[in-house]
C-alpha cells in the first residue's frame, strides 16, 4: 500500500515536470513568434523565482538550527565550516584557472566592435558593480535579528542561524521543546514550497519567453564563439574536475548524483537561477543520506563562496572583453584579475545579472577603460547565466558530499540506496514524513543523527 501510494506521488510530480518541459518549448516560440508579446512576460518568470526565494531564509534557517542545535560539541560544526571553506577556495581558484587557459586558446572577442548601444550597456552594469571586500564583510552582519529573514541574505539568515543552533547547543536539555518546534516548523515550509513547485511551468514559461524576446537571434550569432567556449569549458569543470574528484574521494558517481538532481537542473534551466533550486538541493542531500550539519552548513555556504560558474565565467568573460576593445590582458594583468576575482566572486548570488555587476566591477578596479566592453555581452549574458548557474549547483552538491565523506558525516549505504533509486525521494513533502519531528538527534548524544529510512536515530561511533 505504501509503495503504491509513493509511485502515485512520483507520478503527478512526473507530469508536473513534463509540464516544465513543454513550458520552456512554448516560451522559446513566443518568444520568436511575438518578441513584444514574450517581453512583457517577464514579471511572470520574475515572480515564481520571488516565491522561491521567499522560501530560502526560513528553510535554510530551520535546517541549520537543527543540524547544529543537535550536536553537542561545537568544535565539529566548526570543523564542518572551516573545511568548507577551505575547499571552496581551492575549487574556486581552479575555476578561474581553466577559464583563463580556456579564454587565451579561443582567444574570444576578436572582430567584434563596440557601439553606443553596448557602451552605454556596460556603463550601466558598471553601476551596479558589486562593493568592496570590507563593505561585503560587515554585510554579512543583519540590521536586526529578523531582518535576515525580510531582507532575502543568505549569509545573513546563515549568521543568525548558527547564532541560534550554538545557544540551543548551550541549554542542553531545555533547548529540546525549541528543536521540536523548529523541526515542525521545517516541515511547514517544504510543504508550502512543495506547493510552490506547481507554479513551476507558468514561471518557466514566462522567463523563457521574455528572454528570447530581448535577445534574439542575431545577439546569439555574433557572440557564438564565448558562448559555445564557456559551455564547454564549464562541462569539462563539472565531468573532469568535479566528477574524478567525486569519485576518488566518496566514490559515487557523478552521472548518478546529476541523474538523481535532474528535476532541480531543469528548474534552474527553465529559471536561470540557481536560488530557485536552493531549497530543494538542502532536502534532497539531507534524504540521500548526509548529516544535518554537514548540509545545513555546506550548501547555504556554497551558494555565496563556491561559486565555480560563475569563477570560469568571470575569467573567461574579461579576456573576450579586453579582445574585443583591441585592448589585450598581459599575463601579468590577468594574474592579477585572477586573485581579485577568487575575492570579487564570493557573494555574487546565483541570480541572473550578479556575475555581470561582478565582471563590471573587476575590470572598473584593474583596467577601467575596457568597463565600457561589458555592453558587448549584456546580450548573451542570460544565455551564459544558465551555464553559470547550473555549474555552481553542481559544484555545491558535488562539495555537499565530499565535505560530508571527510567529515565521515555521510551514510554511504543510504547514497548508493537513493542513487539506484530504491530510497525514492518524497516530491510531495520534500521531507521524509516518518522521521523523527524534533530534526534528528537529541542534544545530550553527541554526534547523532537520524537513519531517515527506518526513522530511527542512531550514534555515531
């Protein structure tokens, strides 16, 4: 009975994403077929991602709060961030070198010219070119301790939530009732984001439409070659780098674990935005068998500092602009650009525009005559985000489960269980309905979590 009601539940969201499918194939004609009409769709793709995004700081708050809140020794969450961010670095340094070696073979740009249109662009972007390394520090601290929530930050709902889970970890015993109440109010959320999802095609739908409309078929044409080059420089990150690295360290197969995140790949490719599938990715690494901490940390952290596509994008897009104003980066000035930019990247969000104000205000500090060039690929720039976006998801669930093998916060029978699809992921709740309510572990075991398959919670020996 139990099985068969689980293949109900498949089947609908099954159709759900079909839907998404023909969504994005019906904005690409409208878009082709009535630019004017698909331009002014936009506010439809516009608002599913709001929905979504409106989901990240609760969601991400209630996870953290749990993860660390239920273990009782602080020094291994701090464990968990540090080696994080240590391999955030090196990844994000490794980005940006395929990019630039990449940029120099294709040696993009060359050809094009810039008109009014473009520079008056590239000003523009250069505007809302991301602030310094200080100003985004002292950023990360909120205003108020709810206004992380209202304001949509990220790292601000992270700093906050961390604050919690340490002072549930100081209570003890009392801070119990607070953790079961936190898990219900967890479970709260997936479901008003599971409800979220149906609006999936109509949003999908809209963000397509709008962008073939602006963009065109000529815009794609002049600036082929950047586009195909960074494609394929991003595939060779993600199968080569990430996937032998992956195998190596945790032994899973990268085709399996993208197999297993295909629905929120086709989210983010319908949405251009690697927020829209944020929620998702915390419930899906949770259920394939990584502890709370490791996730709850990880990936909220990776959506700010492991920004792999957009570190490829960053170096590749610079080199196609100094190209293109007949200006050319010496190796020297690309070095250089190469250390801003491992700075300049951390905190440029996975939403569509961020990388395009970061690429503006790398070139603004390094070399502010060619700023201006930034407008010669505003036109492709939607286009590149999908690529972009799609590889720093990739790259956070990839760092998701290395972190947790390291950490030896990873429940490997369970990952094999969930990739050969015998532990089949629950799309209506997002959240496995027999587990536990208070979130997993109790505060006084240390080093506890929950066996999600059997709802049972077990000590880490």
């Amino acid at each position: 009975m139990a099985t068969a009601t689980a293949a109900a539940r498949r089947d609908r969201t099954h159709y759900l994403y079909l839907a998404v499918i023909g969504a994005v194939v019906l904005g690409i004609i409208v878009g082709f077929a009535a630019p004017s009409v698909a331009v002014e769709l936009k506010p439809i793709g516009t608002g599913f991602v709001n929905l979504i995004k409106m989901m990240i700081s609760p969601i991400i708050f209630c996870t953290i709060v749990l993860g660390v809140g239920s273990v009782r020794k602080a020094a291994k969450v701090g464990a968990v961030g540090g080696l994080a961010l240590g391999y955030f670095l090196v990844m994000s340094t490794v980005a940006l070198a395929i990019g630039l070696i990449v940029g120099n073979i294709l040696d993009p740009g060359s050809g094009l010219h810039l008109t009014e249109a473009a520079k008056a662009a590239g000003e523009k972007q250069a505007a809302g070119a991301s602030e310094g390394t200080a100003d985004f520090l002292l950023g990360i601290i909120p205003t108020t301790l709810v206004s992380a929530f209202t304001e949509g930050e990220v790292l601000q709902t992270l700093l906050v939530a961390l604050l919690a889970g340490f002072a549930l970890q100081a209570m003890g015993t009392a801070g119990e009732p607070v953790l079961r109440g936190i898990g219900h109010i967890q479970r709260l959320v997936f479901r008003i984001l599971a409800m979220i999802m149906w609006a999936a095609p109509v949003g999908a739908f809209g963000a397509i439409a709008a962008v073939v409309g602006e963009t065109g078929v000529d815009a794609l044409k002049s600036l082929a070659v950047i586009m195909i080059g960074f494609y394929i420089t991003c595939a060779v990150f993600v199968f080569v780098v990430l996937g032998t690295l992956l195998r190596l360290v945790a032994g899973v197969n990268l085709f399996a674990l993208l197999k297993y995140l295909g629905r929120e790949f086709l989210l983010i490719l319908s949405t251009s935005s690697s927020e829209s599938a944020l929620p998702r990715l915390i419930a899906k690494m949770e259920h394939m068998g990584v502890s709370k901490p490791v996730v709850g940390i990880t990936v909220p952290t990776g959506y700010s500092f492991n920004l792999d596509g957009t570190a490829i994008y960053l170096t590749m897009a610079s080199l196609f602009v100094a190209e293109a104003m007949g200006n050319p980066l010496s190796v020297g000035e690309q070095i250089s650009l190469l250390v801003f930019m491992i700075v300049a990247s951390k905190g440029a969000a996975g939403v569509t525009g961020a990388g395009l104000a970061t690429l503006a205000g790398g070139l603004q500090s390094h070399r502010p005559e060619l700023v201006d060039g930034v407008g010669l690929i505003v036109g492709i720039d939607r286009f590149m985000s999908e690529a972009r976006a799609l590889t720093n998801f990739a790259g956070n669930a990839v760092a998701t489960v290395l972190v947790g093998t390291w950490t030896k916060e990873i429940d490997k029978e369970r990952v094999n269980e969930v990739l050969a699809g015998r532990i089949p992921f629950d799309e209506k709740t997002l959240v496995d309905d027999h587990a536990p309510t208070g979130g997993g572990a109790s505060v006084d075991v240390p080093e506890q979590r929950e066996d999600a398959a059997d709802g049972k919670t077990t000590a880490k020996v």
